[in-house]
C-alpha cells in the first residue's frame, strides 16, 4: 500500500510528465491557437505543481498570470495575424 507521501510524488511526477508533453506539442503544433491551448496546459500543470510543493502564493500569482493573461494576450495578437505557421 502506498504512503500518502508516495502517492503526492506519483501524482507530481505524472503532472511533470505531461507538462513536458504539452510542451512538446506547443512547439510542433504548426496551429497558433493551438499551440497556445498546449502552452496553457503546460501552465495549469505547472501551477499544479506548485500548489503540490506546497508553494500556494506562487500558484495564486502563476495562476492568473500564465494561464489566463498570457494565453489572452497571445490570442489577441494571433487574431491580428495568420492562424497557421508557414514553413
């Protein structure tokens, strides 16, 4: 049976799992918009992090910051320009 402690580890080794795999996706994705939904995800998981390391005013600033101003600046200036990468 795993400890409580084990557990929370688990659970922070998997968040750091998928946010390097949304990374990855952010960077091949040739879709702007796309890549910005990847990059969010890749914040909300890192916030997650945080708040399992117990880090709550990290993820109280992280949270609206690079989840919801970052991603919303991003959106306005992809709008102004093409949607899709060009090789």
């Amino acid at each position: 049976m795993l400890t409580y402690e084990e557990i929370m580890l688990l659970v922070t080794a998997l968040a750091s799992l998928f946010s390097v795999i949304a990374v990855y996706y952010a960077i091949m994705e040739k879709n702007l918009v796309r890549a910005v939904v990847f990059s969010a995800i890749q914040s909300t998981l890192y916030a997650f992090i945080y708040y399992m390391l117990m880090a709550p005013d990290i993820v109280l600033v992280y949270i609206p910051v690079a989840v919801g101003l970052y991603p919303a600046v991003i959106l306005i200036l992809i709008s102004k320009t093409e949607k899709v990468e060009k090789q």
